[in-house]
C-alpha cells in the first residue's frame, strides 16, 4: 500500500490540473438568455455565430414573463444543456416554470413593483457553481422594504440598493428541474450599492469564484470570495475617484479574458476605471481613470445640450485585451488604453442609431461571445436584433460594426441585452500559483474596517467601527511598526510590500507600492 502526501506545490499541481481538464470542456456558459420569452443563442464552442430561438411560447404557463436586464442563466458545465434562468426576482426551468421555492428572491415591495415581477437594470442577478455536486449560488442585490419607503417612492433622485442575498439551489431535486433549498441569506446590509455593476471572476486556484459588486455614489467596491462550503467577505475596497454619482440605472463592471484587468463605466459620470486584479487575493491595484468622449453631432435635432449622449451604458474588454467598447445611448466607442496620445486612442465604432429613430432602443450593456464577438445589448425590448462587433481585436474600422447581425426571428417578446454570465472557461493562473485560503486568512478583512487607497505610495486612510480605536500596523512577520489612534498612517518612507493593519481585533492586509 502506497502512502500518498500533497504538500502545497503538489496540490496546486493537482488543482491547476484538474481545473485544466475541467475548464477545457466547460459549457457552463454556451447559451444565453437574451430577452422576452426567453429568447436565446446557443454557442458551440467554435467561432460560428450561435443558433438561436426561443424557449417559451405563447401556450407556456409563464410566457409573458420577462428578461429585461437583470437577467442571468447556467448551463451543465458537460453537456451545454440548459438549467436555470433567472429574471433577477424569480427563478425559472427550461420549461418555463417557476422551480419550487423561487419565486419572491426579493423583498415584496420591489417583488411587486411591476405587474410581472423581473430586473430591468443590467447585471442585476448572478448564478454561480456551489462545487460540482450539482447545486448553484443564486446571487441578487436588492433593496429591503424600509429603505425602498424611505428612497424610491419618494422620488428624490437617489435609488439604492441596500442588501445583497444568496439563493442555494439544488439542481438534483425534482428529476433535474431543481429546487431552492435555502432562500434569502444576506451577505451584505446596510450599504448603498449602485442598481448595476456587479460580475464575477475564477479564484487563480481555478475552483473558486471572487464576485466583485460596486457601492452607489463613491468608488467603493465590495468584494466576496464564493466557494462551495461558503460565502466569505464583504472585503472593501475604496479608491477616491470616481465619485459616479446617484445616476445609477445604467452601467456595467468588467473583466478582461485573461482576469488580469477589471474595468467599469456608469451612469451620467463620463469616466472609465479601470485596475489590475489578482486572482490570488481579489484586490484591485494601480487604478486608472480615463474620460470618455462625448458626441453629441450625430442627430441635430435631438441634441439638447448633448443630453442624447450623456448616459454611459455597458463596457467590455476585446478578447486580446488590447482595446475595451464603450456604449452610451447613442454611440459606441473603442479604447486602446496602452496609446498614450488620446486623440489616437478612441476611436468612433459607430455615431448615432444603428437602425431608424422609431425603431432605434438605444445601445445598452455588452458582452463578449464564446465566438470572441462583442454582442451589443439595447435599452429596450420591442424589436428581435442586436448589433455586434464581430473583431473586437483589430483596431478601428477593422473591428467589424455589424448592423443588426445577431436576430432571433422567431422571438415571440423582444431582445434587451446579453445575461450577466462569468467566463467559465477561464481556469487556473499557472504563472501565479496561490493556495486556498484557509479561515484565518478570509477573516483578516471585514467591512467593519476599511482602509484605502490599497495598495498606497503615501498614506492609508482608515475607517473603522470606532473611529477614536488604537490603529496598529505590523510587517510582514508580525512586529509592530506603528501605533496611533489617527485616521490616517503615513508610509511613505516605509519599504514597499505587504503588512497587516490591527484595529479592534479586526485586520486588514495592507500594501505599500
């Protein structure tokens, strides 16, 4: 009998080689629910433009049902085939009925808002994988009924989500229809989040998830790392600009193909961030801000003030990471953000409507194809084409605009935009090797206790709980470097890498850049 230990290089070998072989074949991802009816494509894995259709039809129980936006869907990871879908409020099968448990995934008053209960804002909704054992994360952020009263019926201009739930689905009950066997469990509260902007990325171990999900108003993003035993965080972090505004029905967070870069543009602020990610610990670095162009030349007649092109909408990275699309309500924009002379860098993909101004909805949130096309989502859903950007990696005219490529004929409700999906054939980081965390590493951070800019040059900038509490800072072997009951620590004369900040027993891991 042969005795066998993984130490950590062999189990990182281990991991890396099982989410190889798992992410080559991994069809989570092959089809997308598009609109009304649950319209559809369905990918093969090539670079052919996906078959579409559509699932449920007048005769279905459920067929005025919509899927506006906020919409998101899973497939087996093996065979493709089709096994949730989600309207950001109720959970559905591919026979277009409610599982059991699904309906209400929200607080009653925003459930009843609309006569049939869905969310209309993109990126609303997100299902992620629970291990492999067949169950499912359904993740939404939400707003609970007292903070509804207090912001939305009063029509005051500021529309927050204030909650995040987490929905666990059992897709082996009810022979494979699935059932959500735990319902409502928050992970996040009594924060102003932004109505948009919420996406997922593989953890480097290939296994886990990290799930990033941005706060309303000021730079502020929370972060969760999704595994199949639980849900860790939140993790914050801040950063001083953007301040994005109260503008929030509009927007769109991103990640590059390779995972390396995250990116995200929103509302009425005419700013792009973007960052470097890590995959080992979830954090944001070397945060960029760029402007975005505005044109407001296309159709006289509509322009006041530029207001026909003040909304940005969605955004999206080119397969190669070399450019990232811009939309706003009227037109589409492409940025090679490594050009350091801007007039060179943007260029106009397309100025004005794609079709005429009675049929044109607006261009909405993005999304990158298995096909490694950009498929270009709409404000609204009377009409059955997208336009696409079928080369996203060349430059300029060369990228493609397509007019109205992508159509499903035979939709019996219009299209609205792509669903907010993860890409499920990124796998483990071999270039990085970094191990799972174990408990006292996901706890060192909590929202009771945040700190930023992170990583800093100059100085950390602390909240906390207590604000008046003893602030320590300890280097990378646990001796104290600093004490002080000041919001603020100046490092910068301190050698660079990594520390650990102590305040009320909670701790942070720090960077000095």
């Amino acid at each position: 009998m042969v005795s066998l230990q993984l130490n950590k290089n062999s189990l990182w070998l281990f991991l890396l080689f099982l989410s190889t072989f798992c992410n080559a074949q991994n069809k989570s991802g092959y089809t997308w629910i598009v609109g009304n009816n649950a319209s559809f494509g369905k990918f093969d894995g090539s670079l052919n433009r996906p078959i579409t259709g559509s699932l449920y039809y007048p005769s279905s129980p459920n067929y005025a049902y919509a899927f506006t936006g906020g919409h998101s869907n899973i497939c087996d990871s093996t065979t493709g085939k089709l096994l949730l879908l989600c309207n950001g409020m109720q959970l559905f099968d591919t026979l277009g009925n409610i599982i059991e448990n699904g309906d209400t995934l929200v607080p009653l008053k925003i459930y009843k808002k609309d006569i049939y209960p869905n969310t209309s804002f993109s990126q609303g909704s997100i299902i992620l994988p629970k291990g492999n054992n067949g169950q499912y994360y359904v993740i939404i952020p939400t707003v609970t009924d007292s903070v509804y009263d207090a912001y939305w019926t009063n029509n005051n201009g500021k529309y927050p989500y204030n909650e995040i739930l987490v929905h666990t689905v059992d897709m082996n009950a009810n022979g494979g229809l699935g059932k959500v066997i735990e319902k409502n469990k928050v992970i996040l509260n009594n924060v102003d989040l932004s109505l948009t902007m919420m996406q997922a990325c593989r953890h480097s171990n290939g296994v886990d998830w990290w799930l990033l999900k941005q706060g309303l108003d000021s730079n502020i993003v929370y972060r969760f790392l999704v595994t199949k035993d639980s849900i860790y965080g939140a993790f914050i972090q801040k950063f001083y600009q953007p301040n994005w505004g109260y503008y929030v029905s509009t927007g769109q967070s991103c990640f590059s193909k390779d995972g390396k870069k995250y990116a995200l543009v929103h509302g009425k602020s005419n700013k792009l961030f973007m960052a470097d990610f890590d995959r080992c610990t979830g954090e944001l670095s070397n945060p960029k801000i760029y402007t975005i162009p505005i044109d407001s030349s296309g159709t006289p007649q509509l322009d006041i003030n530029g207001y026909r092109d003040s909304l940005v909408c969605g955004g999206c990275f080119s397969p190669n990471g070399n450019y990232f699309y811009v939309t706003r309500r009227y037109n589409i924009y492409q940025f090679e953000y490594n050009e350091p002379d801007s007039n060179l860098a943007w260029y106009h993909v397309k100025q004005g409507m794609d079709t005429t101004w009675g049929n044109f909805e607006y261009y909405g949130s993005l999304r990158l194809g298995i096909d490694n096309r950009i498929y270009i989502g709409k404000g609204g859903g009377s009409f059955k084409q997208f336009s696409v950007i079928d080369y996203p990696d060349n430059k300029g005219s060369a990228c493609g605009f397509c007019r109205k490529c992508f159509r499903v004929d035979n939709a019996y409700g219009g299209l609205n935009t792509p669903p907010n999906i993860p890409d499920f054939n990124l796998g483990a980081d071999s270039s990085k090797p970094c191990y799972p965390l174990n408990n006292y590493e996901l706890q060192i951070t909590n929202y009771e206790l945040e700190v930023y800019p992170n990583p800093s040059t100059n100085k950390f900038y602390i909240n906390s709980k207590n604000p008046n509490s003893k602030k320590e800072l300890f280097n990378s072997i646990g001796q104290l470097i600093i004490s002080t009951k000041e919001s603020e620590i100046d490092v910068s004369r301190m050698p660079r890498g990594m520390y650990y900040l102590k305040v009320n027993n909670k701790i942070r891991k720090v960077i000095i850049d």
